[in-house]
C-alpha cells in the first residue's frame, strides 16, 4: 500500500523530502514512533521495513528503542522448540 502525505513545499524542499533516502528516514522515524509506542513490536518494525533479525535489532539499539520483549523471546522459544520437535 503506498500511503501519500501532503507537506508544504517550503518544508519538503527545506528538509529535502523528495530524494529517495527520505522517505526511508520518514518510514523509519514513523515505525520507531509506533514501536516505542507500544503500536508495533520488534518482528512488526522489521517486517514493516524488510530487516533481518539482527539489522532490526541494531536498527532498535542505534535509536535507543528496546529490543525483544519478554513475550517476544518466549514466543521466539516456543518457535524454536516446535521446529525442533518435528
């Protein structure tokens, strides 16, 4: 889904809004907000902005956000120990 936002053009051209990079920034700045938030969890933000496990997590620390929480992990467990039962 595209999601399009109106800005003026003094602060889209001020803050350079249309180069591609951009919008990568604006799309992280937002799911870091959602995730700090409560809105998104660590497995949402990576799969919102197609990161691995580990790109995620740096992406998390780099921007002082927590990681996994305690649900994450134990879900993370239970995922583990049903592959390994099969």
């Amino acid at each position: 889904m595209i999601v399009k936002v109106e800005v003026p053009d003094q602060f889209a051209k001020q803050f350079h809004l249309d180069e591609p990079p951009r919008s990568r920034e604006l799309l992280e700045a937002f799911v870091l907000q959602r995730h700090a938030e409560g809105g998104l969890s660590a497995g949402q933000v990576a799969q919102v902005l197609g990161l691995s496990f580990q790109e995620t997590e740096k992406l998390l620390r780099d921007h002082s956000a927590a990681g996994l929480g305690p649900d994450e992990h134990a879900q993370g467990l239970q995922n583990l120990e049903r592959l390994r039962s099969r």
